[in-house]
C-alpha cells in the first residue's frame, strides 16, 4: 500500500493523510495508491502539509508499517528517547521500528 | 512579465539587450544581457557605450549575477543594471547593495513588501557597491 | 567577551523582523516553499525527521552564563527541555514549531544571540579553537579575528546565494583543536620572523562525501589585508564555483579542479583588484574587537597546588583538564559523553548549571567544543574539586576528554532526514561496551567518530577511528574507517573493509583496539600504531 505522508506546516509535527484530514498517527493513514500526486498537490497548495510525498507501506496487524527504516523513526520518534515519541508507554515499540 | 522597478532619475533605454557574445561583435549596441556563466568582465573595455546591463537570473539560487553586478561597478559603470528573472522580494536589498538600480521580476511583487525589504536594514556591516557607510566605518569616524 | 553595540543589536532586531515577516508570508501562502525554505535556513530553521530543527549560533563557541541560561530557557520553552552541541560548536533543537520561530530568535536577541546563517548556502557561523584565549600554546587569541569576520560575513549581498555552503575556522596556534584544514578556509593567525601577526589562508578543505585537506594558499597576509583577502577568495568561488551538480559545488572541487596554484592565481587577481574598493574594515576595528577579548583577571598567585587523595577526581584532572597560559589555572572540559548517553546533549536543568559553575568558576564564560563539550576556560586549580563535585552530582562528571568513550557522532537517523543510518545507538554501545571492559583508560587518546551519512556531519574521516553509517537495501549498515585525524597531524581515514550491522560494528571497534594493544611501542597512540604498521594488520584481525 501507499501513503501520503509529510510535515505539518505550522508546528512540523510528521502527519499521515486519513482520506480526509491530516493525522499524526499512522494508524489513520489510508491507502492513497492511485491519487498520492493529485492529493498532495492540492493539500501542499492549501498549505495544510509541507512537502508531502508518498510512501511504500504494508498492513502488519490492522497497522499501517512503512517499508523503510527511516520512516519507521519518523512515524514514532528517535529510537534513543522512547520518552519522547508518540507511544512513550510502549516498551516493545522499537522491534516495530527496527 | 511583470512591471520595472526602477531607481534611476535618466530615461529608461528602450534598445533591446544582446547577448555578451552580440555586444562583443556589434559596435552599436548599448545594451547587453549578462548570463550567469558569463564573465562580466569581457565588458570592461566598452562601458562607455553601455546605457543597460541586464544581469539574468534564471533561478534565484544561482547567486553569480551579484558578482557580475559588484563587479561592473567596482569598474566605474554608472548606467542601469537591471536584474531580470526569477527575482525575488527578499533579495533586494542585497541585489540594491551590489550595485543594481532596477528590477524587472518575473512575477509581479507585492508593493508594500518591496518597500518593507528597502527599509529593512538600518546599517550595513560590509561595504559593497552602494554609497552605505558600514557600521565599522562609522564606529571609528 | 565581545558585547554587542547599538549597531550590532539593531542588526539582530533587524533581521528577528525580517524573518518574522517572511514566516508570516509563508503562512499566508505569499512564498512557497521552494522559496522560503533558503530563507528560513539563513535563520537555522531545519525542516528534520520530526519536526523543525532550529540551529542556533554560538559565535566561535563562546557564551556567557546569561546566555548558557536563555539557551536553558528556550530548550524549556519552546522545545522539550533538551539541546543538542554540534561539531560546529552550535547548539540545535528538535521540536520547533515554525509559528515559534521568530519569538524564539527575538528572546534570542536579548542577549546578544541568533541563528543567522547557520544554514543557507552562505558564510556559516565562524568557528575557532575551544581553548583560545586560554591556551598555553597560543600566539594570540584567534577570536578577534573570527569576529572580524562574523561582522564581514553577516547578511554579506555578494555571498548569500553560494554554489554550496561555506565553513571558516579560525586559530592562532600550532595545534589545531578546531579542524581548521578540514574547512572551506581554515586560517591560522602567525607572527612572522619580524615579529608581525598574519593570517595563514588554508582553502579547499572538507569532509563529506569529498574529504579534503586544505592546502595552503598563502602563508601570510597581513592583518590589515584579511577581510579583503577572504572576500576575493569568496568572490573567485561565487562566480566559478560548480552549480551544475550540488555534490560538487564546495569550494574544495574548484580548488582541487583549478589546481592550487590556478585558484590562488586567481584570488591574488582578485586581491589586487578590492584592495581599491575600500573593503578593508579600519584598523581601529580590529583594535576595538580585541579589546573584548583581554584576559580577565588572573590571581597573580594562584595556588599551583591541587588536592589529589579523591582518586575519582584525580582522574578526572588528569583526563578533563588542560594547561592553562596562567599559573595556578586550568581549562576544564565538561564531557557531554556520560557512559551510554547521547554525545552532545544537554538538559536545561544541566545547562543551567553549567551556566552557574562558569559564572562562579570561570570569568563567566563557558566554550563549545567541535568534540561537542564544554569547556570552563580559566578555572583556578583551588576551585578544581568544588567545580568537580558539582558536576559529578549532576552526571556531568566523566573523566573521559579525549578516549574512546569522548565520541563526536551526529544526529543520525533518530532526527535527521538525511541520514541512512542511526548514529547515537552505535556511539552509546561502543562507550557501554568499553566502560564495561574497563579499556578506556588504557587506550588512551582514541577518537572515534560517527557519522549516519556520507555528508559526515560526524566527522568520520578524520577519526582515529571513524564508523559512516550506510543504507543496505532498507537495513542500516556501518563501514569503519582507521587513520583520521582531524588535529595539526590532519590526515583522511581509509575504509577497512566490507561493513558490519549495528551488532557487529561494536565489536569491531573492539578487535581493532586490540590489535593496537598487541602492537603499541611505548607511547603510541592508536593513530601512531596504525601509521606505523598500516591498515593490513587490522584488516586481518577484523576479516581473518
């Protein structure tokens, strides 16, 4: 599957297209394969996302994963602050990022 | 293309710019169109007919023109230098600093904001092409 | 300390409105982002994994308590309490909101601070040798210079639109503690056989995925030469610089390109002609600069003594402390390299204290190191253990300047967009691994650097040993690399081989120490052993 991914304009915070709204959790993310170009240019030009591109991801337990180790990291947070990502509370996280 | 902004009292040249290559060749134009990869020093020896450098920017990144700019200044050029091209608002105080006395942008800038970017600095810490007294200068006067 | 004057503090409130204004037009959609992006770069502001990063200045790495405390206060305010010391002896933060930005650069200004073009293709802040100032060993101190450069180079409307970004350091002394080959100009403030000071120019150096030693260019332009010199050196590369392919567009391409000879050819032609321009600041400047830079104070009869029956804090002295130019002082380096910490970052809370310990300690002045610690420049040896005990409490007390465990390493791919590989995991396992053996002390002087990506934000070519993280088919990699140094000594490390997983490389690093132990001669550092006998020993231990 694909997904819409980018940063949000005013804060940077990573944010993951629903199909209908911008989400900072990946769990939202849907499948954009088919309209990532024509959605990102409309999203960008209303500035409601920076730079947005698309990415290669797979369903792994009803979650979205993203196929590459670097948007693994940017889906949580640096793997050397558990506490600062989105799932502080979470000990087994980085199996799912690494 | 959109309006010139222009900062010189003379009248404005109407002869259409040639390539540095044309002005090279043609005894009679006097006004020229430098190119980023072009030396604008191949003008040094023909100033005195020149009434308008145009100094290109094909992308506002490309910062060789501001050199070309210094450069013809440093030599004594007085005419219009024009920077044309993808010119942007917050680059025209430098662009002014470096010797350019008019602006023809590819997209038509906001009005207040070239003021605001005109008014902006209040000193200048380096001398360039413009009459500005630097801060340095005026520390030890 | 060199203090703002109306002039320098109107041009930082400037530029806080400028940027304010041009985030307020991004915002609103009048600038897109191919057009703010070099905008809000020329202001430190990162657009990174996370979220926006903001770079701010530490000019020549130094600061004072009040300003150590408003980087505490920002990290508190407008980010997650933490900030991040860079190779460049800056600081950064992670969690930056684009709305903040401009706030953040005007508390910034209120003490004489900013985070103009430590970005941006264009002059980047000047750095300079760590101890200057304080060293035993230095002709003068390098920083007046490196001020007189900062004001040069700053909103400079020749040399804001570079081919590529443009690094200059700048040191006064024989020993290079501040990479000054490895930099676009490196220049070492000399005094001739007349007795007369002069600025050795070093241009052409680099690391990245291009490493180069600068060669010399000229050895010796007068002092009251030296912004016209730099401007004609900044004006042959603006206009010949490579911007057809920005992996080629440093400087040091176009000098290696053009052949030293040719390049320097050119920027005497150009020398020759600013000299008329009027570029040159009035020497008076320099002689106002320098007098911000005078030495404090020193008790003319410091006590020479020092207490050393606690063993933990004599060893502390004897790795963390330095030979100081005055009698009965030390410069004392804080290592920001606790044992499995993250190389480089500080607490507000610990900033603070850094802050305080320098203000009782030091003159009020703290340093940046490019090894991303901190230093106390001038602390009498009486004050050594109190200064000691505080940082100890505060887990700012590693007695480990300089070994294996004091490991420059970016931030890698847990914050950096460009990176192929995570940096900071492979530092905090090598440090756990070599505290834990207990080999640190034994190996002695031992630099290791680690960078997440070719562009070698962690220095990785001029390690003793150095390790470049690398991106294998989606799984992260580690080549390691033997022979850098970064010092006067300057040489470019050489890669050993095939690369290792993140597992592997540790114990890597581990076999090559050991192949230094096996083989040392009295004295020898790691880097003495591997120049003497070569890379083919180690390759054996590591590759069989």
């Amino acid at each position: 599957m694909r997904l819409l991914t980018g940063n949000d304009l005013k804060t940077g915070a990573v944010t993951w297209w629903t199909g209908s709204d911008w989400s900072i959790h990946v769990e939202d993310a849907a499948d954009v394969t088919g309209s990532e170009d024509e959605t990102a240019r409309r999203e960008e030009a209303a500035r409601r996302v920076n730079a947005p591109y698309a990415i290669d991801a797979e369903m792994q337990d009803g979650v979205p994963r993203p196929t590459h180790i670097k948007e693994r990291v940017r889906t949580l947070g640096p793997t050397v602050r558990p506490d600062l990502t989105l799932k502080p509370a979470e000990p087994d996280l980085g199996n799912w990022v690494i | 293309m959109a309006e010139l902004l222009r900062y010189r009292d003379d009248e404005t040249v109407d002869h259409p710019a040639v390539t540095v290559d044309a002005f090279l060749d043609q005894s009679n134009a006097s006004a020229v169109r430098i190119e980023p990869g072009d030396d604008a020093r191949d003008l040094l020896p023909h100033l005195e007919r020149l009434a308008l450098v145009e100094v290109n920017f094909p992308a506002f990144g490309d910062g060789r023109g501001y050199s070309s700019a210094r450069i013809l200044r440093e030599a004594g050029y007085d005419g219009e230098l024009r920077a044309v091209g993808d010119v942007l608002v917050d680059q025209l105080a430098y662009m002014r600093r470096c010797g350019f006395d008019a602006f023809e942008p590819d997209q038509q800038l906001d009005k207040d904001d070239v003021q605001a970017a005109f008014e902006r600095w209040p000193e200048v810490y380096q001398s360039a092409a413009d009459d500005r007294t630097p801060i340095w200068t005026k520390r030890h006067a | 300390m060199y203090k703002y004057d109306q002039y320098d503090q109107a041009m930082v409130d400037a530029r806080v409105e400028e940027f304010r204004d041009q985030a307020r037009r991004r915002l609103e959609g009048k600038l897109t982002e191919d057009q703010f992006k070099p905008l809000r770069l020329m202001n430190g502001l990162y657009l990174q994994l996370h979220a926006y990063m903001l770079r701010v200045a530490i000019p020549y790495g130094t600061l004072d308590s009040r300003q150590m405390h408003a980087l505490a206060d920002i990290a508190d305010k407008y980010d997650r309490g933490y900030g991040h010391f860079t190779t460049r002896q800056n600081i950064q933060y992670n969690w930056i909101k684009l709305e903040d930005a401009a706030d953040i650069l005007a508390d910034l200004s209120k003490v004489e601070m900013h985070a103009i073009q430590t970005s941006g293709n264009c002059i980047r802040n000047i750095s300079s040798d760590h101890f200057a100032g304080a060293a035993a060993d230095e002709v003068v101190d390098p920083r007046p210079y490196a001020e007189l450069l900062r004001q040069w180079s700053s909103f400079h409307p020749e040399f804001s639109y570079l081919p590529r970004k443009f690094k200059i350091a700048v040191i006064a002394s024989d020993t290079d503690r501040a990479a000054m080959r490895l930099h676009d100009i490196g220049i070492n403030i000399v005094r001739n056989d007349a007795g007369e000071l002069g600025a050795a120019f070093y241009v052409g150096g680099g690391m990245g995925r291009t490493p180069m030693i600068a060669p010399c260019i000229n050895d010796f332009v007068p002092l009251d030469r030296l912004v016209t010199y730099a401007e004609a050196c900044l004006r042959v590369y603006n206009r010949y610089g490579r911007r057809d392919n920005k992996y080629k567009a440093r400087i040091k391409i176009l000098v290696h390109e053009l052949g030293a000879e040719e390049y320097t050819r050119q920027v005497e032609e150009e020398f020759t002609l600013l000299l008329d321009q009027g570029v040159e600041p009035p020497f008076a400047e320099l002689e106002r600069v320098r007098t911000f830079f005078e030495d404090p104070l020193f008790e003319a009869d410091a006590s020479p003594d020092i207490d050393r029956s606690d063993p933990d804090f004599a060893l502390w002295v004897d790795r963390n402390t330095v030979a100081h130019k005055a009698d009965g002082y030390v410069s004392a380096v804080i290592s920001l390299k606790p044992v499995g910490g993250i190389p480089g970052d500080a607490t507000a809370e610990q900033m603070r204290l850094m802050a305080d310990l320098a203000k009782d300690y030091s003159f009020d002045e703290l340093r940046v190191m490019h090894t991303q610690n901190i230093v106390l420049p001038h602390v009498r040896k009486a004050d050594l253990h109190a200064l000691w005990t505080a940082l100890d409490e505060a887990g700012l007390g590693a007695p480990n300047l300089d070994t294996v465990e004091d490991i420059i390493a970016c931030p890698g791919l847990d914050y950096c967009s460009l990176a192929n590989a995570r940096s900071i995991p492979v530092a905090q396992r090598i440090s756990e691994r070599f505290a834990k053996t207990g080999k640190t002390e034994t190996l002695g002087q031992l630099k290791l650097k680690i960078s997440g990506c070719i562009n070698a934000c962690g220095h990785h070519h001029a390690g003793h040993i150095g390790i470049l993280g690398v991106d294998r088919k989606g799984v992260e990699n580690y080549q390691l690399l033997l022979g850098g140094s970064e010092a006067e000594d300057v040489s470019l490390a050489k890669i050993t081989g095939p690369g290792f997983d993140e597992h592997g490389i540790v114990d890597a690093v581990e076999t090559v120490t050991t192949v230094y132990e096996r083989e040392r001669e009295d004295g020898e550092r790691f880097l003495d052993t591997y120049r003497r006998i070569g890379m083919n020993p180690f390759k054996e231990a590591l590759y069989g």
